[in-house]
C-alpha cells in the first residue's frame, strides 16, 4: 500500500498564512496599546486635569508608543497623590501583557 500526500497547495499557501498570523500579532498589540492607555488615562489622579490630559499614544514604526510628558508624572505614579495607587502605570501594563 502508498500513501501519497500532495502539500503543494498548503506550501502556496504558506505566505499568505504568515501575512495572516503577522496582521493578527498587529491587532493584538494595537488593542493591548489602547487597552493599557484607557486604564492609564482613567487612573490618573485629576487636581487640575494636566497629568490626565498629558497622555499620548502614538504609533512609531512596528511599535505602539504610550507616554505622558507632565513633568510631575512619575511623581503621581509614586503614589504623591491619594486618588491613585502608587505604580498605577505598571498595574494597567501588567493586567494587559499577562499570559
């Protein structure tokens, strides 16, 4: 007995998996990206809405890109301020990039 396997077409259609698979990885990390940028935006402590306000997400090259250029930032995510936690930044990374 033989058995006799044709995977040419499987093989043709290999480039078209891989595009599959990267614009999947894409979206997956555009959604993580807005996802931790909403938490962090919602969890900044507001006195006069600056730090709140200061939160930026940008795409540069294959790279999502979250940042907050308020030079009291690191302040408030040290915990100075009561509405927050300390390390509320890292917190809303942590719940998003988990596996």
């Amino acid at each position: 007995m033989k058995i006799r396997i044709d995977t040419s077409d499987l093989i043709r259609k290999i480039p078209a998996i891989i595009a599959d698979a990267e614009q999947v990885v894409r979206d997956v990390r555009d959604k993580i990206a807005v996802d931790i940028f909403a938490d962090v935006v919602r969890e900044t402590p507001v006195d006069t809405g600056q730090a709140r306000q200061g939160w930026q997400l940008d795409l540069i090259g294959d790279q999502q890109h979250i940042q907050n250029s308020v030079p009291y930032i690191s302040r408030l995510n040290d915990g100075h301020s009561k509405q927050a936690p300390a390390g509320f930044v890292d917190a809303a990374v942590d719940r998003h990039t988990r596996f």
